[in-house]
C-alpha cells in the first residue's frame, strides 16, 4: 500500500548533513540470488557518505559509480573483490529521504528487494527518524548537458535549480504502454509519490531471466509482472503509472552513487541503468560539468 498518513513535510534538499537516528535492520531475500540477507543501516559521520559493508566477507565498499561493474538486471558494486548487487532502491531512499551518511551492512551478495519498492527502507528509516549534522551539505550543480545514448535509449542531466528527474518508457502492446512521469524533488515528496512504486518486468522476460539462473527470488511478492495487457498481482497497481515511477526511483538511486545530490535536470528514454552509470562517468569526465558547492550557496 502506498503511504496514507502523510509525516509533516521537510525539505529534501537540506542545507546541513544528516544521517539516521538509529540504526534499522530489514531481513529478506536477493531478488537474483535469492539468498536470505539481513541488511543494518546505520548512522555515519559527518562526510562519511554511504558506504557498503559486506559483514560476510569483512569488506567495505564505496557507494561510488566509478565502482560499479554490473548493470544489466540491477545497479553491483564492487570493491577490493566483493560484490553488492541490486544497490539502487535503498540508495533512493536513502536520497528521498536527504540521508548523507550511513554505513549500509549487507550479511550476503544482495541487497534484499523486500517488496520492490523503496517503501520499507523508508517505513524502517522512519522509526527512528533523520538527525541534522553540524556541516554543510555538499551537492554537485550541472553546469554543462550531458548525454549517454544506444540506439534509441538515452539518458541526460542538464543545468537546473533543483534534482529534477524526467522519464518516458514505451512497451507497445503491454500493460505498461508508453508511461511519462516527472517531479522535482522537494519537501520530502520522494515518500508520496515515487517510493513505494515496485520494479516490474514482462512475463516472457522473467522466464529468460530464470532461464540465466536470475531472478531467482522475484515473485509476485517483490515485482508487478505484466503478461500482455494483463498485470498478474492481485492487487493491481499501486499508481495508474507505477511503471515509470518506478524508473524515476531507479535514476534517483542510481545518480546518487555521484557522491552527492546533484542539481540539474535528469531525463531517460527507455533508460535504465547501464545509461545512468555512463552518464555519471559522462558528467565526470570533464570538470568543466559539474561544480561541488554547498548548500549555502544556493538557492534552493
Ligand atoms: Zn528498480
């Protein structure tokens, strides 16, 4: 269900660090690998950023899209020989919510992918609240277009005011049909209106997917399937355009293995998360992109 009872609105982009309140601890299964995973969210200090710990191996690793080495089915990370797939939901969440520190312990490969949406993380970070820290929060301002592109898929972030993130997806003859959503993320409204969109897949694709020995734990409870022009969950949608939310909540977490916030205007076409991590190393590449700035000098 999505969210009901609205918590008083706060501003996402805050001008001061923040971290969590407590530490919160979420058990289920990896989407691909199945594996039973718990995974502990912690708070962190100021200019920590967020950080992955694989416990079972001891190894941390950077939540940094220059670390990225996988991106066909999820966003892996991976450092000094440890892996973390399926990162991108509990990073969104962790930017729907202005989080700028924490240290993310996973005991196995995968993040779980609980309902496959963002909404648990958001409902256990929840519990025990955000907390201010005594810094500036960094963000990264687009000074210069950039664009990552195959075929007729493409991804761009342009100079904006705001984290603005626009997406259109086009599946003819399905469910999903050709879907557009676009929000400006601004007083916590990521929790309204993009969290709790699940990730979903074609039913002739999960059967390829299971075929590679992927989406071993997806089920209906964790993914919308959509056979056709029929959408196999009891339950229906959760939003009329569920699909391209979902997509937005991708590129949300995705983009924030940047480092930072970034001000400036996202947009994907038919996008996913092959072409976020190449345009992160877009943007990057030269440093005439982008500028580091604090938030205090903007206006914001
Ligand atoms: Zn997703």
């Amino acid at each position: 269900m999505p969210f009901d009872a609205a918590p008083p609105p706060k501003y996402t982009l805050y001008r001061q660090q923040h971290t969590l309140g407590g530490e919160v601890r979420l058990s289920g299964i990896g989407v691909h690998s199945a594996a039973a995973v718990e995974i502990v969210i912690a708070p962190a200090a100021i200019d920590h950023g967020i950080v992955f710990v694989r416990s079972d191996l001891n190894k941390k690793i950077p939540a940094d899209f220059r670390a990225v080495s996988a991106t066909q089915f999820c966003t892996v990370l991976k450092s000094d020989g440890a892996e973390i797939s399926t990162v991108e939901h509990v990073m969104a969440a962790l930017r729907g919510l202005g989080i700028d520190n924490a240290l993310i312990s996973v005991n196995g490969p995968e993040v779980p992918i609980l309902d496959g949406s963002a909404e648990p993380f958001i409902t256990a970070i929840d519990a025990v609240g955000v907390v201010e820290q005594k810094a500036q929060r960094k963000v990264l301002r687009v000074l210069r277009e950039v664009k990552a592109q195959n075929g007729n898929a493409w991804a761009s972030i342009a100079p904006a005011p705001a984290s603005e993130f626009e997406f259109q997806i086009d599946y003819p003859g399905t469910a999903i049909g050709t879907q557009r959503f676009e929000v400006r993320l601004i007083n916590g409204n990521f929790r309204h209106d993009i969290a709790a969109a699940r990730t979903f897949g074609l039913r002739s694709d999960v059967d390829k997917l299971r075929a590679a020995g992927l989406a071993r734990g997806g089920s209906l409870d964790n993914a919308i399937v959509v056979d056709g022009d029929e959408i196999l969950n009891d339950g229906g949608l959760r939003f009329d355009d569920e699909f391209v939310r979902h997509k937005v909540l991708d590129a949300i977490g995705d983009l924030y293995l940047a480092g930072a916030p970034i001000l400036g205007r996202y947009q994907g076409h038919r996008a996913g998360h092959t072409l976020n991590n190449q345009l992160l190393h877009a943007l990057f590449a030269d440093e005439r992109n982008y500028a580091v700035e604090t938030m205090a000098n903007i206006a914001a």
